[in-house]
C-alpha cells in the first residue's frame, strides 16, 4: 500500500480514500472521498454563476473636444470611448453531459445572460463642445449647427453575448492516480449583440444655415455578430486528496463571423432621419481558458468554484464602427459625401470569477 496513516481517522493512498474520520472536526471538512484517488471526473448536471469583466469598449474612439481644434495641433479631447467604464455583470453557464461510450460523452454548454452597459457625459454652459462629425470644428470651419457649439454630448453604449456549444469529449487516465483529463471537440456559436448612442445639443448661438433651434444630433449604430465554427478543447485534473480536485481547460477554434452594422442619425436638418446597413462575412477567433478547484459533499453534489477567460478576435464592435463622415450637407465640394463603412476587426477580453455545483445521478 503506498500512503498509509493509522490513526483516529486513517487515510489509505490506494483506490479508498478516508476512512474512520465521522467523529472528528477533520472529518466535518473532509471531502466525500468515495472512490480515492482515482475516482473518474464526472458530473451530469453543472450549473454555475459567472462574473465577468470586460476591459474596455474596444480600440479608443473620439467624439468631441473642447473648443475648436488647432489647424496643426491636437484636439482638447474630453469625451471618448475610454470613458466608457462597464461594470463586472453576472450571467451564468449550464453544462449538461450524457454518456455515449466507455469514457466518452456529449455535452452541451451554454454561456450567457451577460448584459453590459456603460455611459459617459460632457457639459459646457458656454457652447464650447466641437464634435468629430466636423474634425472638431475644421472641417467645415466652424462645424455644423448639429453638433458643434454644443453644450452637452453624451455617449452611452450596451453589450449582450451568449455562447452555444455542443462537444464530444473522450476522456483518459494518467499513469499516477492523481492525474487524469479529457480531449474535446465540437461546435459553437456565440452571438454578440451591440448598441452606441451618441447625442449632442446646443442652444445655437452660432447658426449659419439660419436653422430654427435647439440644436441637435441623435446618432445610433448597431451592431450584431453571429459566429459558427469548429473548436477543439483539453482539461486536465490533478487530485489532492480524494474528493478534492485542481483543474485547468482551454478551448479555442477558428469561425466565421457573419456580422453588420446598423445606422441611424437624426438631426435638425434632417428631421426624417439618415440610414445606412452594412454587411460582412470574415474570420474570427474564440479562445477560452479555465482554472478551477472541486469539492464533493456528497456522491451527488459538487461544488466547483474557478477563474475564466474569454478572448473574441474578429468582431464588429458599436463603437469601432462609429462613422464621423457627416450626411448633413450634400456639397461634395465643401464637405466629403459620407462614405459607409464597417470595420470588423475588434478585439474583447473578459475575465472573472465562477462559483456553482456539478450534480451526479
């Protein structure tokens, strides 16, 4: 026999775990030890909370400076998109695995309910807020009745995503009894949905188009991204005693993002409103890593508590896809025609932490 200690309580390093232990304080906070060392990872039903951070609101977007920026220097910015400060939100994952073979499963898993909001304001009582839509007031000289000489501008931005995935995993032994793992493999689809609000006013105490006030600019762009593909994954468990458990997994895969952009602008001169709708069909990246540590109560309920990290590469972000092109004058000559775009090449990292329970039939 490997590890042996014979005492009040005895812990035997084979295949039995602890015994002997009911009537001691050791023996209130012991895992359930049923199955020692190598007793195989499984669960049927898995359900956490997760609590995640999102670090910023993509690339960083200018929207307005105070006063009229220098003809050859750099715009007082006072209100961007690193403004946006989001708070860590709670969504939740449910993991359900159904046996199909000796060590083998598919699993379905579901990652979502996060909805992420975030806004950021400026004011000026003396009018002196210039906006990106006129490159700060140079272009046209001066800017627009819209969104220049305003007294307040505002942003405000929202985030949802959720995540699908459906994966088989083939699962194996280590030499020693404390190690063991899976490999996996599957599908997934995650849909990632945004929204940014910018507005400006002004009481107009400059107005070259003789315009009737107030002044104003409602700016929204849209943006929803749906990605498909294929990814494979790995985890790896270490026991440190049995019924409590260290492990860490990753996945990753490449996909394809079929995403656009939506826009609409109201305005003063344009009280009808300005769309416009882009699409795109590109290449994304998904990757995601977990640590995590379980604690069995019982044969039936686990409680599992880790760290996640997600990172989505390839993505049309609300922000990012901010168009300053102007649609308030339809003068080529004196201002450039608005051209639509869409960029999806953006970039978000979340990261926090995930408490829950594994239940065993």
């Amino acid at each position: 026999m490997g590890e042996e200690y014979v005492d009040d309580g005895e812990y035997y390093g084979d295949e039995t775990g602890f015994r002997g232990m009911d009537g001691s304080l050791l023996g209130l906070i012991l895992p359930y030890a049923e199955g020692g060392l190598a007793a195989p990872r499984w669960f049927d039903v898995r359900v956490s909370a997760v609590q995640l951070a999102r670090d910023n609101a993509g690339r960083n977007v200018n929207f307005a400076s105070s006063g009229i920026a220098p003809l050859n220097g750099t715009p007082n910015i006072v209100l961007s998109s690193d403004n946006l400060d989001f708070d860590q939100e709670w969504g939740t994952r449910v993991v359900v695995q159904r046996q199909v073979g000796p060590g083998s499963n598919i699993e379905f898993n579901f990652l979502g309910a996060f909805n992420y909001n975030a806004s950021s304001q400026v004011y000026d009582p003396n009018n002196g807020l210039f906006s990106a839509m006129s490159n700060y007031g140079r272009n046209p000289a001066f800017g627009f009745v819209e969104t220049d000489f305003a007294s307040f501008q505002g942003i405000a931005y929202s985030s949802a995503f959720n995540s699908y995935e459906l994966m088989y995993r083939r699962r194996w032994e280590g030499r020693t009894d404390r190690l063991q793992g899976s490999y996996a493999l599957g599908v997934r689809y995650l849909q990632l949905t945004e929204d940014l609000d910018y507005k400006t006013r002004t009481v107009g105490v400059f107005n070259p188009q003789q315009l009737p006030g107030p002044y104003f600019m409602d700016y929204s762009v849209g943006t929803n991204n749906s990605l498909t593909g294929f990814q494979f994954g790995s985890d790896v468990w270490m026991t440190i005693i049995p019924g409590l458990r260290l492990g860490a997994e990753g996945k990753a895969g490449i996909y394809g993002n079929h995403s656009h952009q939506n826009t609409s602008i109201y305005a003063t001169s344009i009280p009808l409103g300005y769309f416009e709708t882009m699409r795109s069909d590109d290449v994304a990246f998904i990757g995601e890593v977990n640590f995590s540590a379980i604690y069995r109560v019982n044969y039936h309920w686990t409680i599992r508590a880790g760290y996640d990290v997600l990172f989505l590469d390839g993505l049309s972000l609300a922000t990012e896809n901010f168009n300053p092109g102007q649609p308030f004058v339809d003068n080529p000559t004196l201002v450039p025609s608005r051209v639509p775009t869409l960029n999806d090449n953006g970039q978000i990292l979340f990261h926090g932490w995930n408490i829950g329970v594994e239940y065993l039939w």
